[in-house]
C-alpha cells in the first residue's frame, strides 16, 4: 500500500510543473466539446503583470518562462534572456536558473547549486541539487542580487510583495518538506505548513498545495498568514495542475491507478466541498491560467506527433474556444495578453520560443543564438 502511495504521488509531482510529453488521448468514443475558431479579438490594451493581487486572476508559476507585458524572460543554459513581441531581446543576466517570475520591478530566479567540483549539466538534477538561492535581478538590467537560500526549492510563486515556495524534492512521502513564504528582500521568514509535496497556486489569501495526511497524498489549503491547512481532496485520483478562482477550484482530474478510471483527465470543478465534471466535460492536459474569467488549459491530442492545442473556456458561459490547435509540444509561460511556447520538448533545451499575443494571433519567434550574437 505504501508503494502505491509512494508512486501516486511521485507522479503527480512530474505532472504538476507540466510533462514533456502529452498524456495518453481519452479512449475512443468519449466526447469532447464543440471548440469553435476564436478570430479578430484584439488583445488586452494594458496585459497584468506575472505577479498580481491574490484575488486577480488564478497564475501558474513555470519552470522556465515568465511573461511580463510584452517580454518574455527564459532561462537557457546561455543566461536568463528577455525578448518582447517586437523581436529584441537581450541577455538580462548570465546566471542559468530556473523557476522565473516577475514581482514589482525584479525578476525572481532560482539558482540550483551541488556540492560536486566538477562541472554539472544545466538544469541541475533534482537528486544532484544541495541548495536553492533566490536571486531578484532588476528588469532595467543589473547584477543578480542572492537574497535567500535553503534546501531544493520545487515550486515558487509571488503576490503582494511576498514570495512563497516549497522547498521537498518530493522523494518519498516523509520527505515532504515546508511550505514557507518570504517578503521581497529575502527577509520574514514564515512557515506555513509542514509535509507540503508542492506548491500549487495563490488565490483569495490562501496558499493551495499537495500534500501529506495520514500517509496519503492530499490536496490542502492555508491562509497566508499561516494557522491550520484545510483538507480539500484525498483519495487515488489526484488534482494535476490545480487553479483556484473565486472560491472554486479548477483542476485535472487524473487517477494513476486505473486508466479507465470515471472522469480520468477530465477537467473538474470543486465548489463548497463537491467535485463536479466542469461542463460537458471538458479534456486536457495540464491547466495554465485564468485571466478575466477565462480559463486556459492545453487540451492532448491524437495526432502522431502529439502536439497540443491551447483552449480556453468562458467559466461564466462555459463557452469553448480553440485558439491555436496541435501547436505546442509544451507551453512555457501564459498572461493574460500572451502565451509562450515551444514546439520542442523538453522546453529547456529548445533553441527557440514562441511569443504568440491573445487570442490566437501569430506568434513571433524569438531564438537564443539571435539574442547571444546580438550582445557579442
């Protein structure tokens, strides 16, 4: 039983940051929603910030790209790049980190570092890593500035002037480690909650995370002043990717344990305690966003190369719509005004990304040997 425990949880730990790979294609038969073309929409005026107001929109954090405005930021092995919708782009910083995000005026990056004297392959192993420091880089440009340090930071995501991560490398269930938040300069330090597996996302002044009750994966919710974590899902079907927006909670619903499970990747709704199929039922892959109302998610597909397509769907409506189809192998980074992606995987190792404006516009290439030639 522990084993099952063990490896149910491991798995919804790889497929919370996003797979490199789309899951497996719901079997034949199953009906999927009417997605109809989204064409001649503008896009927002004035796009959010990566980092907003609790209460604002449903934000994912990603492992490699961060979008801010117009400008994107990614981490390559040449240096933490910043490319905009026009096409320029400049190196912002040298430092190869990871788990980007834009809060004020900074860029937040994660360095991994070893105990090794030989030099080590980026991105750091998760098992090779023996520190995580947070860097903040100022986006006019400057040196990386290291404000904190701890053991492997997972997951880290920022609202309100304040950062919060969770620092397990999810290795077996009593390794899970701490949920903690610090302010902008690395001070005031607070620990939120123990055996947290990993952070999930902000939203309405709590913190929601995987985690540990009674030896089983569990999905809770802490304010984020701290106190007592609130149980909202257990059982062998776990949340992937999990959104909360307005006192509900969107996720995808994924049962490792059976793959004919009822509602396997499926995406869900869970409102005053009961979980319910969102619409008609709607299948994804992983859930990226909810920006003004509209949630975004890239839905699998059955193509031989099985790319994916970026959906997003009106939660006041339930209105479908296809904004670009089997055009990503990964999506990197969402705002509410543009989304990045690669139609390589695993994203860190492509040699170009995509910057396509809302919704469904053509995306501008920007490529990393473009942006290092251009600074020499």
């Amino acid at each position: 039983m522990r084993s099952r425990i063990l490896i149910t949880l491991i798995l919804c730990l790889i497929l919370t940051v996003g797979c490199s790979a789309p899951l497996a294609f719901p079997p034949e038969g199953t009906a999927e929603p009417a997605n109809a073309p989204l064409e001649g929409t503008p896009a927002p005026e004035s796009p959010a910030p990566t980092a907003m107001p609790i209460a604002a929109n449903a934000s994912r954090s990603f492992s490699y790209a961060a979008l801010n405005g117009d400008t994107a930021y990614w981490c390559t092995s040449s240096g933490v790049l910043a490319m905009n919708a026009t096409g320029e782009g400049k190196v912002l910083s040298e430092v190869k980190a990871c788990k980007p995000l834009v809060m004020d005026d900074y860029l937040y990056v994660v360095e991994e570092k070893t105990d090794v004297t030989d030099e080590v392959a980026w991105p750091v192993p998760s098992d090779a890593v023996t520190a995580s420091n947070i860097l903040r880089i100022p986006l006019d440009g400057g040196e990386a500035e290291q404000i904190y340090t701890t053991t492997y930071i997972n997951t880290i995501a920022a609202a309100d002037g304040r950062l919060y991560f969770s620092t397990t490398q999810g290795e077996a269930l009593q390794d899970a480690g701490g949920l903690f938040s610090i302010d902008a300069k690395g001070g005031d330090e607070r620990l939120l909650a123990e055996d947290c597996a990993r952070l999930s996302t902000l939203q309405d002044d709590y913190v929601y995370y995987m985690g540990v009750a009674e030896e089983s994966a569990a999905f809770f919710r802490v304010h984020i002043e701290g106190g007592e974590a609130e149980q909202l899902l257990a059982g062998p079907a776990m949340p992937v990717t999990p959104l909360a927006y307005q006192g509900d909670i969107y996720y995808v619903n994924t049962d490792f344990t059976s793959a004919e499970a009822e509602n396997n990747l499926t995406i869900m709704r869970l409102r005053d305690g009961k979980s319910e199929v969102l619409g008609g039922g709607f299948k994804a892959h992983e859930l990226l966003g909810i920006w003004d109302g509209k949630l975004y998610y890239a839905a699998p597909s059955s193509n031989e190369q099985g790319l994916l397509s970026l959906v997003r769907i009106d939660l006041a409506t339930l209105d479908c719509e296809t904004l670009r189809k089997e055009a990503a192998s990964q999506f990197a980074a969402l705002s509410g005004a543009y989304v990045a992606y690669s139609d390589y995987a695993p994203v860190y190792a492509a040699t170009e990304l995509k910057l396509m404006p809302l919704p469904g516009e053509e995306p501008i290439t920007l490529k990393i040997e473009d942006v290092v030639k251009s600074q020499g």
